[in-house]
C-alpha cells in the first residue's frame, strides 16, 4: 500500500534545526510511552546532509507508513495511535503498536532488510523498558549504503562523500520503482 506524501519545498536544515527536532521526538516518543505503556515505532528516513524534505525523502516515507500498516494489519497488531508528520526537517511518524517489543522489533527489522526501499528507513522500537537495538535479537548492526562497513562508523567518520551517498540513495529509489514498473 502506498500513503501519498504532502508536497514539499526544499529547504536547507542546520544543525540546532536538526537537534530541537530530535528533542521534539523523544518528547512524542516519551509522551506517548506513558500514555499508552506499549511499545513505539518512531520512523524517520536516511537523509543524509542539510536537505532533509523534498520529493524523495516523502516517497520514501510514504511507502514505508504503507509497509507498516501491513504488516501491523498481517499481524492483527492494534495501533492506538498513529502521529505522521511532514516537516522541513524530514518526514517522521510515531506509532503506537499493541505488540510484544521483541517481535515488534524482530518485525521492524525484516522490513529494514528485505524491503528495497527498507534500507532507507530507520524504523526504531521504542518500549515502555527502553530503546530495542538490532544487538539486543542478536543481529549485526546495519551496513553502508557505499560499503559493507557498519553505517554508524561510516557516518561517524564521514567515510563517503555526501554526493555519493545521495547518488546511492537515488538509485536506491530509481531500481525499486524500475522493478514495479516491469
């Protein structure tokens, strides 16, 4: 199922921009653990560099709110609550998901690796004990998107050239809707 995205205007984000948005996130993400006691999926998508709303990152966005509604729904999972914001600093939404946190995650990670798009989501579990990381079921932290890396070290490091990794990102995007197409 595809969700169709607001339209956007390109606009460059600064660093405290990007930061009083992440604090706005874990306040959503905290408010909404106490109000429910359930788990939370935050999604946001791999934007890298100071653009992070346009065209792309709302495709992208949009076909991940329509992974998560099937596989909530292929599930019978309840959602309470569902939050989807379009904002300059990039499209993020908070779901609320009556689940068990570890099949949750377990869930949220198939969709990150077996989904084309899924490499471009960033699909975190949030429950009422604390943050899930992929270590926590045992698997290995995510790759690059340039080299077989670990993302983290590579973004820490900023191995890759920003241009690169869009031009990744792009192709990304371009195979996936090449292969609905046929």
């Amino acid at each position: 199922m595809l969700v169709s995205a607001p339209t956007a205007a390109r606009l460059t984000i600064g660093l405290e921009q990007l930061l009083a948005a992440r604090e706005r996130r874990a306040a959503r993400q905290a408010h909404a653990l106490a109000r429910f006691d359930k788990p939370v999926v935050s999604m946001t998508v791999v934007t890298p560099g100071p653009e992070k709303d346009g065209w792309l990152p709302r495709r992208v966005m949009a076909e991940a709110l329509g992974e998560l509604e099937a596989a909530c729904d292929s599930r019978s999972w309840h959602v309470p609550s569902r939050d989807v914001l379009w904002r300059e600093t990039g499209p993020e939404a908070l779901y609320v998901v009556d689940a068990n946190a570890r099949m949750l995650k377990t869930a949220m990670v198939e969709l990150e690796d077996d989904h084309p798009l899924g490499r471009l989501w960033d699909l975190d579990v949030i429950a009422p004990q604390g943050r899930l990381s992929r270590q926590d079921l045992g698997l290995p932290a995510r790759r690059c998107l340039i080299c077989e890396r670990p993302a983290h070290a590579c973004g820490r490091s900023r191995e890759h050239p920003l241009e690169e990794l869009l031009n990744a990102i792009g192709a990304i995007v371009h195979e996936h809707d090449k292969r609905r197409a046929a």
